[in-house]
C-alpha cells in the first residue's frame, strides 16, 4: 500500500524518508511489512499521501484503492 501510494505522489523512499527524518532503509522496511511506522509516521504518510489513518490499520482494505491514489491538484490563485 505504502508503495503504490508513493508512487501516485510521484515521490522516492529518499525523498519520504527526509520528511519523515528517518533513513531511507527504514523506510523501505516500511514498505516492505519488515517494521511498521510508529504514530508520528503514520500522521506524517497519512497527511503526505493523502489516505485514511485505518488504512494503517487495516492495509487489506485499502490495498487496491492506495494504486489509485492521485495527486493533489493546487489551487489557482
């Protein structure tokens, strides 16, 4: 789920990992299921990548739904 949304956000595990100040490895044992973001991440990645905090909880959910998240568009003016 994590991947698939970071990729709609057209963003690297480098670039997550900086705003996350965590290391880039961490991350990736994120994405893989090796660890799970502590809350403080997981306010972040919701916020970041625009997806439900129950997503956290239950990511069986959201599995197929996280591949379509878009990017936000911004807002003329």
């Amino acid at each position: 789920m994590l991947r698939s949304a970071r990729a709609a956000q057209k963003l690297t595990q480098s670039q997550v990992a900086e705003v996350l100040h965590i290391n880039r490895s961490t991350y990736t044992y994120y994405e893989t299921g090796k660890t799970m973001p502590g809350l403080k991440e997981i306010r972040v990645l919701v916020s970041l990548y625009h997806i439900p905090a129950e997503a956290f909880i239950f990511p069986e959910r959201y599995l197929n739904e996280a591949v379509q998240v878009k990017p936000r568009r911004r807002r003329k003016g």
